[in-house]
C-alpha cells in the first residue's frame, strides 16, 4: 500500500515550527511553517533524503521560522528547541554562550556553515563562536540530535546543528531591507541584493547591530550602580555560482565578520574590559553531476584574531583550513553510496607576549564512507564509518549503524521506529596539547551513543513523538596538576579515568486546530551518574505555544518556555574555595507578530520577549534581561 501523506512533523513548543512532516496548507493565505514527506534534509546523511526517511532526531528551522523572532539572536532560536540549553542567552548583550546539548557542552556540538565543520583552533575547548552570526543572514538551521563524528568528525558526539546561509533563489534581481530598534538601544539593519542571470547567479549581504546593553555582572551587592557592557557586530557575506556545464557547477564565497562586546570581571564585580574579535573565510565548493552521482569538492579557509583587554589582556590569531572530497552515488533504486575524505589543518598562537611566535599546529586526516538502504516496506538503514589520522595521537576508528521503519496502520494512523548506536571523539585542542600547560600525550574523548525513538501520527491532526537517548563518555580531558621535583606543584590538561553516563528523553507533540491555529508542547530531560560534571546544566526544560494567522496577512506567536533547577558552582573569594548552590527553575513568555502589506513585499513587525518581566537568574552572579521589545521594518523586492 502506498502512502501518499503523513503527517510527520517535529514541532517545537516555543512556536517555532521545526517539523519533519506535512501539514495542509490554504495555499499562499497560509504562512505556518510546513514540511510535505518530500521535504529533504542533509544532515542525517550528508546527501539529501526526504525526512521522513531520516533515522536520527533532526529539527529544522526555516526561515519563516527564523522571520517570525523579532530581536531574538542565534543562541536564543536554539535554545527553544528541545534538548538544548544556551546558557548566557538571556544575559546582556555579548554575553559568553555555552551551548548544553542532551547534556554535552561546548566541545560537544559541531557547528557547520553551509556545510563545513567551523570551530577556532585558539580557544581551549574549539568551537564556533554564534557571537560573529548575524541572524538576517541565516537561510535555515538543522539540529541533529545524537552522535555522528562518522560523517562530521571530531566535535559531533552530542549534536550537529547546521546553519545554512542565505543565496540567490529566482531569476532576475531581488533583495530585501531590514531595519530593527528595541530595548537597551538596540538598532539592527540588515540588507541583500541577490539574482539569478543565465548560468550565473550573486548574493552579496551586510549587517550592522549596535547595543548599549546593560551591566552583564549583578551590582546586587553593590551601593552604586555598574556601567552598562554592550555589543557591536558587522558582517558582510557574498557568495557567487556558475552553472559552468550541464554537469559542472562552481560556487565561490567569502564574509568577513566582526563583533566587539564589552564584559565584567565576574560574578557581582564590575569592570571595563573588552573583547574583540574578527574573522575572514573563503571558500571554493566545485562539484560534478554525472547522473547517478555527485562529486563534490569543498575548500574553506577561516582566519581569526580574538583580542582581550583587561588586566589581563591577551590575544590569539588562528587558521582553519579545510578540503573535503566526496562522492555521492545511487547505485539502485534502493542503495546509496558516500565515500569520501577530509583534511584539516588547524594552527594558533598567543601573540600578545611575543608578536614573531610561530603557530602550533596540527593535521586531521579521515578517510570516511557510509551507505543508505531504502526499501519500498518502509525500512531504512544508514550505516558509516571513519578513520580519524591525526599527527599528534594514534588513530581512531568510529562507526554508525541507524535503522528506521515507518509502518503506516490505517488510513489515518502511522508509526515511526527508530534506532541508532553511534562512536564519537573530540580531538584535543592546540591550547590542550601545546600551552603552558599542555600535554603532548592526551588521546580523544570518546563515546558511544545510544537512541531509539518511537512517533504516532493521526492523519494531519495530530503528531506525538519521543526519543530516549544515553551517552556512555570516556578519557575525559581534564585540567589536572600534580607536585613537582621542588615540592611545588604544577598544572597540567590529561585524560581523567572517570567514566560518565549521560541519559533522558524528549517528548514533542502537536495539534492542528485547524489550517490557521497551531498548539504544541514539548518536554525534555536528562541526567548523569557524574554531577559534578553537569554544573548549570537543567535537568529539565518544558515548552508551549499558540500560533495562529487570523487573516492572510497577520501572524500572532506565544511562546512559553519553563527552564529547570540547576545546579552551579562559584569561587567564593572569603574562603578561597568552590562552592555549590542551586538556581531556580523559571519561566518566560514570548509574544511576536507581523502584518504584510503593499502586495506583501512590506512587513511591519513586533515582539516582547519576557512579557510579564520575569525575575530569574540564569548565570550565578550576572544579570538577565528583564521584559525587552522590538519593532521593526522589513522591505523585500
């Protein structure tokens, strides 16, 4: 039997309609976010598949999702969608993000940008900074829950969340205008001209945003009262295509990115200090259509300096240069092949001290291949592996296997199983192995992660899905010391022996009232038998929303979002010693809307995050954005 439509989607609470599915729609008066069963996602596979044939967890926002977020930054997208904890999102402009996915943090999240893994070989634990990413510029993001180094290496072994820049779409010349103003001095403004002409198509965009912002540290026990710590951020992004052949298709791009936040000294103690921070990348990505297959070429080099003033300044250049080769083949209706290599060179330095320092470097060699089975029962299967050589530590081997089966059992109800068993690694960074305190002999993290989901879906009412996850993580690096010949004591980083367990599960569900009115919810949870190593992570996070379009031309969004108890720990400078202390749970609601007029090409828009101007503390000893609003303009031509 032959199913035609499911509803499949993934629909977060928060109102940001991340779905894996279909929903009916009343044609162009309709502007809720919708996926049909042919709805194609690359992040499970690295090739495209319709979602509903993806084994892994994968949410999506689109970029009528990302439209309807007035005033909200990356970081705070991501952190409404289940199972994801951006800690510092909701403090003063520039904050320091964390980002706690399925109770991972920083090192374990990989960030692609359009396509290709980013990260900045100077910092401790390296990973893209959100900080340098304008939001105007973002086309679409996927999040992938659950490891999957076999297709993206080191980094990915809690979550990949790929971000894809916007690009030419239509013929002819189009381009948009945005402008933004909103709480703590906040003007934004954004535009793009784009187009397509014959085999060539263009896309050149620019950003600017400008906070006053307020104090990130809390003068709570201060008498006066602190000086506010702002952002700036400028950006500039341009990517060219050539359709040079039927066959052969050249895409060149490059953006250059700079932000400058003021900060604090830490918590509750006030301070001038400054970061700043730029980056350059250029990429090349070739790629050769012969039909039953698709050889792709990606070559991207990413510069940066990060630059501290401060009592302590310091500050660091590094270099990002990455090539990956692959080829995609369809050997039958139901078999698909990927097998490729990549290669990495990641270099930095500290050059505050000395100026002429060389770089310390490292090279990143993996072979990987995986294949894709899809047969007409409803079963599908992925299955990888991949050989990570790098110049410093013994190779590691990692593997995935990811069945799926969609069993429709009536007319209107169908079930989706899933599972999956996947290896990961994180590679030490340069400052782990090569600074001051570096050790030449660290190994990778590891972990192997478990998952096995299960989805219901009644027609296209109703949709209900639940995933239960586990991560088994060894050879933590660790920051460690031990005495020395002096009777003194030196510090150093090493691979702890302690084990960790990581676990929980995420529910989603949703309703469609009707084409025009949507409500969902969403739950997620997660533990670990090491909770000293789960500091400001919430063992909860509930979430809820109402959207609805009670015309063709008007949006209205509610959003409510519930973050649970955590658990942190500070440096008491009375005692000299770490101490603990638990946060409360607390809970924001957030409003949107847009009105479209002049034939829809102009968008007047608003909204009030926090509205009922919780008081809550998300960072021990730092400030949170109270009640906030935006208002804002949008032309597009």
């Amino acid at each position: 039997m032959r199913i035609s439509k499911i509803n499949l989607k993934h629909v977060l609470a928060t109102g940001l309609f991340l779905q894996t599915g279909f929903w009916a729609q009343a044609q162009e008066q309709e502007e809720l976010t919708t996926y049909s069963m042919n709805e194609l996602v690359v992040t499970g596979t690295k090739f495209e598949i319709p979602v509903e044939k993806s084994g892994k967890t994968i949410y999506k926002l689109t970029a009528k999702d990302i439209e309807k977020n007035a005033g909200k930054s990356a970081a705070d997208l991501l952190n409404e969608v289940p199972g994801i904890q951006m800690d510092g999102n909701f403090g003063a402009p520039g904050a320091n993000i964390s980002y706690f996915v399925r109770g991972g943090r920083n090192k374990n999240t990989l960030i692609l940008i359009d396509g290709v893994p980013l990260n900045d070989p100077s910092g401790i634990d390296a990973f893209f900074d959100l900080r340098f990413l304008p939001v105007s510029q973002i086309e679409s993001i996927e999040i992938l829950k659950g490891g999957l180094s076999t297709l993206y290496g080191t980094g990915a072994s809690a979550a990949v969340i790929s971000i894809k820049l916007k690009e030419a779409k239509q013929d002819g010349v189009h381009g948009q205008v945005d402008y933004s103003y909103g709480s703590f001095e906040t003007h934004q403004i954004s535009a793009n001209v784009n187009g397509k002409q014959d085999q060539l198509s263009y896309m050149v965009s620019g950003s600017l945003m400008d906070a006053e912002g307020f104090s990130a540290a809390s003068d709570e026990n201060s008498s006066s009262s602190y000086t506010k710590d702002g952002m700036n951020q400028k950006n500039a992004n341009i990517k060219i295509g050539l359709q040079a052949t039927e066959e052969l298709n050249l895409d060149f791009n490059a953006a250059y990115d700079e932000f400058s936040a003021d900060y604090d000294d830490g918590p509750f103690i006030d301070a001038d200090n400054q970061n700043n921070g730029e980056q350059f990348r250029i990429g090349f990505t070739p790629s050769f259509d012969y039909g039953d297959g698709l050889v792709k070429l990606s070559v991207l080099l990413n510069t940066g300096t990060r630059a501290f003033e401060s009592t302590y300044p310091s500050e660091y250049k590094s270099k990002n240069l990455q090539t990956d080769l692959s080829n995609e083949h369809q050997w039958n209706d139901n078999f698909k092949t990927l097998v490729g290599i990549n290669i990495q060179k990641l270099s930095a330095k500290e050059i505050l001290a000395n100026p002429e320092a060389e770089y310390d470097d490292f090279n990143i060699v993996d072979p990987y291949a995986s294949v894709f089975f899809d047969h007409s029962s409803g079963l599908n299967i992925h299955a990888g592996v991949r050989l990570n050589t790098h110049s410093v530590y013994d190779s590691e081997f990692v593997y995935n296997l990811n069945p799926s089966f969609l069993l429709p059992l009536n007319n209107e109800l169908s079930l989706k199983l899933l599972a999956s068993i996947s290896t990961s690694y994180i590679t030490p960074s340069l400052y782990q192995l090569y600074s001051i305190y570096g050790n030449e002999n660290l190994s990778p993290e590891r972990s192997t992660n478990y998952e096995g989901g299960v989805s219901f879906y009644l027609g296209e009412k109703l949709t209900l899905n639940t995933v239960y996850f586990r991560r088994d993580e060894t050879d933590p690096i660790i920051f460690s010391g031990a005495p020395d010949d002096n009777g003194g004591w030196v510090s150093f980083y090493d691979n702890g022996t302690d084990e960790q367990v990581v676990k929980g599960f995420e529910l989603d569900a949703n309703w469609s009232v009707s084409s025009r009115i949507s409500l969902n919810a969403n739950y997620s949870y997660v533990t670990t038998d090491e909770e000293s190593n789960f500091y400001r992570i919430p063992a909860y996070k509930v979430g809820a929303g109402l959207v609805v379009s009670p015309m063709e031309s008007l949006d209205v969004s509610i959003k409510y979002q519930l973050t649970g108890e955590r658990t942190v720990a500070y440096w008491d400078s009375a005692t000299f010693a770490s101490v603990e202390t638990d946060l409360s749970s607390f809970s924001v609601v957030d409003f949107f809307a847009s009105y479209k007029l002049i034939n829809n090409n102009l968008s007047i828009y608003g909204g009030i995050n926090n509205v009922f101007d919780t008081d809550f503390i998300g960072i021990y000893g730092y400030t949170t954005r109270g009640r906030s609003a935006t208002l804002g303009l949008n032309y597009q031509f």
